[in-house]
C-alpha cells in the first residue's frame, strides 16, 4: 500500500534529483532536497487538513480534487507563482523573467537580489500571520506549554495578530531605513517599498483567510441545512434529492480546500526565496514536495489515523514563524541556506520525538490502569 500512495512521489523525487544534478551540479541537488524537506515539514499540517475534509467527499470528488488540485498546486503555485512574484517585484514581464532565469542568470540574479527585499517582507509577513494566528488560538492539545498557554490567553484580543505584525513591520522597516541610510547606500524610499510590500502579504493572508473562512461557514450551513431535510424527509416519507445536496456540499469542499491548499502553497514558495533564487531548483524541490504532500493527504485518508502524532502541527506552525524571521532578517543581512533549511527540519523532528514520546506515555499509563484493574477484580473474587 505504501508503494502504491508514494509511487509516483518517488518517482518524481529520483527524475527531480536527477535533473538538479544535471542542472546545478550537487549544489543543485541538495538545494533542491532542502526545499523539498522544507516543503513537506511545513505542508504537512495542509495534508492533515486536506486528509480531514477530504475523507467526507465521495469518490468523484476526491478524484477531482487529487487531479485537478495537484495540477493547481503543482503548476500553479510552485512554478507560476514565483515567476510572478519575481516579474512584479523587478517590473519585468512573465516571458522576460523566465527567459532571462533560464539564459541570463547573472542579470536574473541581480534582479531578484534587487527584488528581494519586497519578497521577504511580503513573505515575512504572510508567515508571520500564520504563525500568529496558530499560536494565539487557544487548543486542546499543547506542546510547549509554558508558552502556548499564556500567548492562548492573550489571543482573546481581537486583532491581536494583525496589531503585532504590523508593529514588526513597522521596526522592520525603520531599521532597514536607519540601517541604509548610515551606510549610505540605500535610499529611503528603499522602506517604504518594504513597508508596502509587507502590508501587501498581510491584506493577501487577510484576504485568502477570509475566503477561506467564508467556504467553511458555507459548508457547515449546507451540511446542516442537508442534515434538516434528510430528518424532515423522515418524518414525511418524502425523497430528498441526495444526489444534488451531496454534490452541493462536495462542491464547496472542492473550493474551501483549493483556497486552503492556495493559502499553504504560499509558506512553501516564499519561503523558498530565503533559500535559492533559482526558479528551476525551486520548481524541482516545490513539485517534489507537493507530490509528498498529495500522497500523504491520500495516505492519511485511506489510513483513516490524523492524530497519531500530535505535535507534528505545532512544529510546522513554529517552523513557519522562524522563517518569518529569517525572511524578515534577510532584508538587511545575509543568512546561510543551510541554516534556514535546518531550522525547520530541526523543529518537525523535534515535535515528532515528542508525539512519539507523548504516544509511549498514553499507552503505558492505559497498561498501569489495565493491570490496576484487573488487580481488583482479582482480589473482589
């Protein structure tokens, strides 16, 4: 069964290797393997929510979405999008930045190294919000608790999130400003450009959460609006056109879940930035991620276990919040690849030891309980 769910991710993890090998020799290759552990590490808690809504769709949906939406995901967001974001950052056209990525690097390079600080603070602060807003929710289940427990408290301001992101990038901006202006190299206007890009990830995040929430209010009205014909219907004997309410419902899913996998996608591809320039290993490393992405959404439906490992959520969301920083760092300062590679690799790894250990507790505390039970049984007979 594993073969069959992870097959084709394989496949295309050995044809995408391969070809970064052949395109940028082993530098290539372990940029790309960076970006595609980076991928899957803070997609993960996507495939978990996917793996959630897509096991109530019936067959055809499913199939819709696992077709349809991994040639949205795949081709849309991991190979269109950054081309975009390059092309408006630098003012250039779509085909000319394709074409100067793939014949010109020098001068691609320099304007995406010019680009780069509208990138990273439109990125930065899209992370950032996501971050935010996971951390301020209060939740049942908690990793580190001594600091999700007072920041869940606090997250019962209203706009909290948004107030606290902005105050980031207000600082962001001032320092880049005060920082250029001594160095004498980077003009002011050079800020607000950071300013207004900043705010343009935050209303895209505003804007993408708000769509998002708009398809999930509507599918639990249909769902509920369904589930008070079918009681009627039973009541009077009458037929229900489950064929059309079900496809209704299955449609809004369809829709929730491509604005939710859109709103993920963003995490991965600019984040990416902060690690390579290049569109060609960051296609290569984005498409081998989003195909583990889709298998493991496959995998957990068919497996029909989302919560085996607890904390693997916490880490993703906290592995998005050190890129937001590191995003944000790099407007003004140079960080090593491999450092942001590891930061969120080091984080998955750590809250998944912490499911397992958590997993080990649970179970052997249900034993002592079991033993304890069947102690007093014993001694009542």
């Amino acid at each position: 069964m594993l073969l069959k769910t992870f097959g084709w991710s394989f496949a295309v993890t050995a044809l995408g290797l391969v070809a970064a090998v052949l395109y940028g020799g082993w530098t290539g290759f372990g940029v790309v393997a960076i970006l595609s552990i980076l991928e899957i590490s803070v997609s993960f808690d996507n495939a978990v929510v996917n793996a959630g809504i897509l096991k109530k769709m019936n067959a055809f949906w499913q199939k819709i979405f696992l077709t349809v939406g991994v040639l949205v995901a795949v081709f849309g967001m991991r190979l269109v999008f950054p081309v975009v974001i390059v092309a408006i950052s630098a003012k250039i056209g779509p085909i000319e930045a394709v074409r100067l990525a793939l014949d010109d690097k020098d001068k691609y390079q320099q304007l995406v190294t010019d680009a780069h600080p509208s990138i990273a603070a439109f990125g930065g602060m899209f992370l950032l919000m996501i971050f935010l807003d996971f951390i301020f929710e209060d939740r049942d289940i908690k990793w580190l608790s001594w600091i999700e427990r007072p920041l869940a408290k606090l997250g019962k301001v209203d706009m909290l999130s948004v107030c606290i992101a902005l105050i980031v990038l207000m600082i962001t901006a001032m320092t880049f400003a005060t920082h250029a202006h001594q160095h004498g190299g980077i003009h002011v206007d050079k800020a607000q450009t950071v300013l207004i890009a900043g705010i343009a990830g935050l209303i895209t995040y505003l804007v993408v959460g708000g769509l998002s929430g708009y398809f999930e209010n509507k599918l639990e009205e249909d769902e509920e609006r369904e589930h008070e014909e079918e009681e009627e219907a039973k009541r009077t004997g009458k037929k229900v056109p489950a064929v059309v309410m079900a496809g209704k419902a299955a449609f809004f899913m369809f829709l929730y879940l491509e604005v939710l996998d859109a709103s993920f996608s963003f995490d991965g591809v600019i984040g990416a930035f902060a690690i390579t320039n290049d569109i060609v290993l960051m296609a290569l490393g984005l498409g081998i991620g989003a195909m583990y992405v889709r298998s493991l959404t496959v995998y957990l439906v068919r497996q029909g276990t989302l919560d085996d490992y607890v904390y693997l959520e916490h880490g993703a969301h906290y592995a998005i919040g050190a890129l937001a920083v590191i995003l944000l760092v790099t407007i003004q300062y140079e960080i090593h690849e491999v450092i942001t590679g590891s930061v969120g690799v080091i984080l998955i790894a750590w809250s998944f030891i912490s499911s397992v250990i958590r997993n080990k507790r649970m179970a052997a505390a249900e034993g002592q309980g079991s033993s304890g039970e069947k102690a007093e049984v014993s001694s009542g007979v």
